[in-house]
C-alpha cells in the first residue's frame, strides 16, 4: 500500500505492512503469525503492532516492538508485494 516515506528509513516497517516477529521476542508470538503495523510508537524505532483482523485476539492485543524484534516485512502496493528481512543489530555487527 505504501512506498518508502522518505526519512523515515526505507527497509523498516511502515504503517499497514505485515510482519512477523523473530523467534524468542519477549511477546510470545512465534514467527510465523502475522501482524500489521499499525503506527509509530513514541520513538523512532518503535512500531505499533496489531493482530491480524481473522486472529481471535484482534481486539484484545497490541503491541510496540521495536525493528529488532522483526523477522520478516510484507509491503504490498497497487500493484504487487514485496518482502524482506530487515538487518538485525547483531548481524551488522560481526
């Protein structure tokens, strides 16, 4: 739905893309649910999460996590989707 706005970090996800979480978050939720962000947090690093809308806890869960916490991002556009792993903090590093 949404292109890379500019400043705000293209490869991190934006409002209305799909992740999924790596395994071990501090949330619980296994990698291969996925959730929409749904807005910025209070940081710039921090995403507000939602469960999908079929998910029976859609109503009852959200979260803010940060771009460390994801494994995988879903952009879908007009036109297709594209996905990606963002660079995990610890993988930049070695």
């Amino acid at each position: 739905m949404l292109d890379d706005p500019p400043g705000l970090g293209p490869g991190l996800p934006q409002p209305y893309d799909v992740v999924c979480l790596r395994p071990g978050n501090r949330f619980g939720i296994g990698p291969a649910v996925p959730l929409t962000v749904a807005g910025f947090g209070l940081t710039d690093d921090v995403r507000e999460l939602h469960q999908q809308e079929q998910h029976p806890g859609f109503w009852d869960w959200a979260a803010g996590a940060s771009a460390a916490d994801v494994l995988t991002i879903v952009r879908y556009n007009t036109h297709s989707a594209r996905s990606w792993a963002p660079p995990h903090p610890a993988e930049e590093t070695q």
